[in-house]
C-alpha cells in the first residue's frame, strides 16, 4: 500500500501530534500516551510492543485502506517510525478503553492493568 503524502499529514494530525506521555510506577515496563482524555498506546518497553486502540488507531489505518493485520502492523511500524522516538515496535490491535483513563491536568488517573487480557 502506498502512502500518499495528504494520508501522512492526516496520520500525523489525528494521531501522534500532541500526544502526552505518561508513566505509572505500577507498570515500569510500559509507557502510556494519551491526547483528548483518550489513551491512544502503550508502548511495552522489554519486549518493544506498541499497542494500538482500536478504534481510535488500528481501524484509522485497516477501514480506511482495507488493509489485512499484517499490512496495517506495517503501514502503523513505519509511521511510528516517522513520527515517534520509540525505535523497532511491533505494532498490535487492543481495546484501549478497558483501560480506565481519565486525563486531569496532563495526569492519567485510575490507569488499570490490561496485562491480563491481552494475547501476547
């Protein structure tokens, strides 16, 4: 799939401009980002895995264009790639909003643990 430079300002507007980082001692091995009171990744740092809402990125990238699973972890790899410091991720599909997130004064509060659920 090619990339055309009006879809790449469009990623970058709706998805990794503004993003707010954030960590919580309880997940040392992650690294939460969030913009709009809305939590958009969580970047597992030992094992270099991006996770990706779904609604709000996964589905940005595979509704627009069709694209297979493996297609929009490429199309999500190289954009983060572009627009992130985060390095070599694999990107994956997740529910973010079984995270409880609520965004105050740049802080996430009440960040609840997805290890559980997620198939790694």
């Amino acid at each position: 799939m090619k990339i055309t430079p009006t879809h790449n300002i469009l990623v970058k507007q709706n998805i990794f401009n503004n993003l707010i980082e954030y960590k919580d001692t309880r997940y040392p091995d992650s690294i939460f980002y969030h913009k709009n009171n809305k939590l958009y990744f969580e970047l597992e740092i030992n094992y270099d895995r991006l996770w990706c809402d779904s609604e709000l990125v996964w589905r940005f990238f595979s509704n627009e264009n069709t694209l297979e699973y493996s297609e929009t972890q490429r199309v999500i790899e190289n954009m983060a790639g572009m627009y992130t410091n985060w390095g070599s991720v694999t990107p994956e599909e997740y529910d973010l909003t079984q995270t409880i997130c609520l965004v105050k004064g740049g802080n996430v509060y009440q960040l609840a643990s997805m290890k559980n659920n997620k198939k790694k």
